[in-house]
C-alpha cells in the first residue's frame, strides 16, 4: 500500500539527503564551528544554512508529492457509508457514452473475482425520465445507446476495493473506474462500469419490486403501499428486519387536513386526503429503485378541480424521496379569514413500545396513545429531522424522515404537529383516535398568493436507533458522496 512512496523517498529523497550531508560535513571538517560562530567569514555559516532551507524545503515538496503519488495510486480505507444511493451521470461515463446499454455492466471487486452488482440505467430526454411502462410509457430517441443525460444508479453499499488490472477480463472492450468519496473520513469504494462486445452479465439481485395492481412498492428494506380510497395516502409502512421477515405497519394513514373559513363566514372549507386524486402515469422498475410519475389534483368547490401537478417519487432499495406540491389556485389571503393544512401520518393502536424524537427534542418522549407531560413540553418549532423507534428487543425498528426545502421558494415555516391522544378522533381513518400523529403544519399559508410550492420529503428505513445514529442519514444530503470517473480502457 505504501509502495509508491517508498519508491519515491528511495529514489529522490535518500541521494539527496546524502548529498547534502557529505557537502556539509565537508565543510564543517573544514572550519568545525562555522554553523554556529563565524565572526571572520560569515558567507561559509551562511550558505550552509542555505543549503539547509533549501533540504527542508525540498523534502517538504517531495512529501507532498509523494503523498500525491500515494493518493493516486494507492489504496484507501474501505468505505463505510452503505445505505447511500448513488447516482452517476452518462457524460461522467467518458468514453462509455453512446455504448450500447445492454452491454454495460457494473461491478465490483469481489477477493480475486470482479462480480456484477445491481444497478440500473434510467434513460432521460430533455431533462425527464423515459418511463419504461404505464401509459406514458416511451423509449428514448438514441436506439438505447449511453447518453449524457441517462442516470447510472446504484447503492453504495455495493462498492468495493481497487481493481488490479489483471482481473480485468479479456472481453471488456472499455471501461470506467468510479471512484466513490466520503468527503467526511476520506474513506473510498469503488465500482467498474464496463462495455463488452456482447451483451453484458448482469447481477440476479433484485433490490426493489413495485406491484402495480396494489400500488406497493417492497424493498429488500422496506415495504410501503397506498390507500386504494385515498391514493396519495400512505396506510402500510413497515421495516424490514435482517432476516426479511416484517411486523405491523406503523401507518394507520397518511393524513392531509386543509380547514377553512371564508370572510363573513360565508363557507367553511373542509378537505383531506381523500378528497385528492392521484393517477400512476409512468413508472420504472429497476434493481436499485422504483420512479413512479403520478398526476395530481383535488377538489376545492363542489367538482371544481385544482389545476393537475405531475409529481416523480423515487424508491431506492434503502429510502425513498418524494415531493409535496401544494397548488394554489388562487390568493388565499383575498378569499380566506382564516385557513390551516397540516400533514402527518397515524399510527395503529397496537404498535407499541416506539418513541419519538427530533433535531428540537433529542431527548425523545414515548408514542403510548396518552399525551404526557413530556409530550406537552416539546419544542414546536420547525426541525431539521425526526426518528420514530422502536424500544424493544422484538422491534427495534424505526424511520428516519426530513423535509427540504429551499425557504426563498416555500414562503411557509413548517412547525411540528404532533398529537398523542388514543381517545382524539380523527376521521377518516382506519383506527379510531390519533395514536402518535406526527408531521407537521403549514404556517403562514393563509397569506400565500396564487402559485406552486414544493417540500421534498425523504424517508430512511432504520433497523434500530440510539440518540446521534442520525447522523448517518444527514450525512446523506448534507455531505453527499462524490464521484471521481476515470477511464479503465481504451477501444
């Protein structure tokens, strides 16, 4: 590993050292004090410590490029971080672009053997997704060739060491190296997308499966499905233990609640999740990730929709990330005295043993169906994230979950919403009371203008929880992983 130095210090740095020592020693033979007292001839004392600046200097050069030349070429800690996905575009692919898709592969260094992972390439034209099935279903316009724009997606969990050139097999006629960087420990994975003449081997590994009929997408991490009365609502969500098997949802509903009073009172404007509508037009089932393109809109008036927002949520192996679009159809300001939305999500009476905890509250409080004191204590205002977990040893389970926004665009603050009360009713609903209702509330929406504003909304699956493993899943978005692509191959 430390071969590369070596061969420069023994090359470089050893002669000169050498060097160096004999001239000085030679001139201190001569005159045995000249480096410390020379009242008569100052130019010997001089040049001598010259010299020495000079040494120091260039050792300290050599150093630098050594630890270069070691960064190049040799080999770093493994990287740790695996639940991250990983996204490579087709023009960091260098020379791969325009290859023919169903000869690439990816890989991975595997002992002494290079082993495909799962991966997959989702195709894009003028900036959007070629979705490969529903009714916008397409193909791109390059006869399913490699473009600039296509995305290369995979988990990072599936990166491994360094290839020696050697295990390079002989019927790859190109490739690129991906070099994949913690930029928080410096630690690195690695993974080789190749080109063949043929078609290329692909792993059998199938991360994630979307069933269309039910609306359910299933991971080997996850598994969460749709109301069928209330299709942007959540109602199954559960956390896949190591050893595949599941216990109870923990989404009773994802709940959407606008409430409203015109001015004099005129009308009261009472809405939920079920008064949406949400239609699948476009998906992808891939290895690595589900991107499904829905349309979207709700009633306001009587049968008077709001104009349709297509909306794209992607479901990697190891989280999901999907928007919330709020469509205003008019100034609410001009037409409402007062109005509220909130969005957050219930949970069945019988998961119990959880607690809750955000970036304001580290200290958690207990999900039991009875507001405590501790609950009615919580800092409410707008969070950087939340954790619900489990607390025994049967299910440790949890969900890591933030909201991202870009706060110039979204002129709202997002405050906690959070109620505890098994006896609150909240219809509609499948289990009667608000057992943990956790979200949060759109805050200064009464003032909004007509428009569009969007909040991204990611969801980690976690096997357990202890205060400060959040971190990993900040990580994520906050010091995302970068990319280093370096071509392997040469046609």
């Amino acid at each position: 590993m430390m071969r590369p130095m070596f061969d420069l210090v023994k090359s470089h740095l050893l002669p000169l050292v050498f060097g160096l020592t004999r001239k000085i020693a030679l001139e201190a033979w001569d005159r045995p004090f000249s480096l410390f007292i020379d009242p008569l001839d100052a130019g010997d004392r001089l040049r001598a410590i010259r010299y020495w600046k000079f040494f120091l200097r260039l050792v300290a050069v050599i150093f630098v490029v050594s630890a270069a030349s070691f960064a190049s070429g040799g080999n770093f800690k493994p990287l740790k971080r695996s639940i991250d996905p990983v996204t490579v575009l087709g023009k960091q692919a260098l020379s791969l672009c325009g290859s023919k898709i169903a000869n690439l592969g990816l890989f991975a260094v595997d002992g002494d053997y290079l082993r495909p992972i799962p991966f997959q390439i989702d195709e894009k034209r003028n900036g959007q997704y070629v979705f490969t099935d529903g009714e916008i279903a397409s193909t791109d316009t390059d006869a399913g060739r490699l473009d600039n724009d296509d995305e290369i997606a995979f988990i990072s969990g599936d990166a491994g060491s360094r290839l020696d050139p050697e295990q390079l097999p002989e019927s790859v006629r190109a490739g690129v190296e991906i070099e994949v960087i913690d930029p928080v420990d410096g630690s690195r994975g690695y993974v080789y997308l190749l080109a063949f003449y043929e078609q290329a081997t692909r792993s059998e590994v199938d991360y994630v499966v979307y069933d269309v009929a039910r609306n359910e997408i299933e991971t080997t991490d996850y598994h969460i499905g749709y109301d069928a009365e209330a299709p942007i609502s959540i109602d199954n969500l559960r956390v896949k233990k190591p050893d595949g098997s599941e216990g109870a949802s923990v989404a009773d509903r994802q709940k959407v609640r606008i409430e409203g009073d015109t001015f004099w009172n005129l009308m009261h404007l009472s809405r939920n999740e079920g008064d949406f509508r949400c239609k699948v037009l476009g998906y992808i089932d891939g290895p690595v990730r589900v991107i499904r393109h829905t349309k979207n809109w709700q009633v306001i008036f009587w049968e008077i929709p709001t104009p349709s927002v297509c909306l794209t949520s992607i479901y990697w192996k190891t989280g999901m990330t999907f928007p919330i679009t709020v469509e205003i159809p008019f100034s609410i300001k001009r037409l409402f005295r007062t109005v509220s939305m909130r969005i957050y999500v219930d949970s069945p009476p019988q998961v119990t043993g959880r607690r809750y905890y955000n970036s304001n509250n580290l200290q958690g409080v207990d999900i039991d169906g009875r507001m405590s004191r501790a609950e009615r204590a919580m800092d409410p205002r707008p969070f950087s994230w939340q954790v619900v977990a489990g607390t025994t040893d049967e299910h440790p389970e949890g969900w890591f979950s933030r909201q991202l926004y870009d706060p110039e665009k979204v002129p709202v603050q997002l405050p906690l919403y959070y109620l505890d009360n098994e006896n609150e009713p909240d219809a509609p609903e499948h289990f009667p009371g608000c057992y943990g209702c956790l979200g949060f509330e759109f805050e200064g929406i009464g003032e909004l203008e007509s428009g569009s504003f969007a909040v991204e909304v990611q969801m980690y699956p976690m096997p357990s929880y202890s205060p400060g493993e959040e971190a990993e899943y900040l990580q994520i978005t906050d010091n995302p992983l970068k990319i280093r692509a370096k071509k392997l191959v040469h046609e």
